[in-house]
C-alpha cells in the first residue's frame, strides 16, 4: 500500500512539474513582447527550479544538460542574429532569451543532482 501511494506521489509531483514546464515556456513566448522585467524574470527561476526538482529524471540528466548547453550556445551566438531580423527578430531573441532564463535554473539543479550521484558513488 505504501509503494502505491509513493508512486502516486511521483506521479503527481511530475505532473506538476510537467505543467510548470509548460507555463514558463508560455510565459517565455509571452515575454518576447515585453521587456523581461524583474518580477517575470524572478518567476521564471523559481519555476525553472520547481521544474529542475520535480520533472528531470536521473536517466534524463545527461539529455536535457546537452540540451541545455546547446541552447545557450544557440543564444550566445544566434541571438545577435535573431535580433538583427526587422520585424520578428527582436521578439525571437527575447523569447529565446527568457527560455534560457527559464532553463538555466533547472539545468544548475539537475548538474548539482549529477555531481552528488557521481560523488556519492565513488
């Protein structure tokens, strides 16, 4: 009965956590309208982290940190670039700008989860 619940549990917790993955990347489309201020760029970490917590897996840790890097290369590199389109450009960048925002803080989770596991093993 006790493992039951406990699965429930995980269950419910990514679940929240895969909802939360999908307000901050609806908030990070909606910030490429607006200046990303202080309190949307304060929500998105802490849902950044919330998601780090609760919706990556151990067995999904070394895709999503490749994952991560890539995007914040694609930023460092092609936000110039996106920014530089008339019209659409500008609020690519900044969309693609506050996704790195958003995923940052799930990325310093799960890496910190990683470095403790490979720790823990040796």
């Amino acid at each position: 009965m006790a493992k039951k619940e406990e699965s429930s549990m995980g269950g419910n917790a990514q679940r929240v956590g895969f909802w939360l993955f999908l307000l901050g990347i609806v908030l990070s489309i909606l910030a490429g309208f607006w200046p990303l201020g202080p309190g949307l760029t304060s929500v998105l970490i802490v849902l950044g982290l919330v998601v780090g917590f609760l919706n990556i897996t151990s067995g999904e840790t070394t895709s999503f940190l490749l994952a991560v890097v890539s995007l914040v290369i694609v930023n460092s590199f092609g936000g110039n670039v996106l920014g530089s389109v008339q019209v659409v450009g500008a609020p690519l960048a900044r969309i693609l700008n506050a996704i790195v925002v958003f995923v940052v803080p799930a990325t310093i989770v799960v890496a910190l989860r990683a470095i403790y596991s490979l720790a823990h093993e040796a």
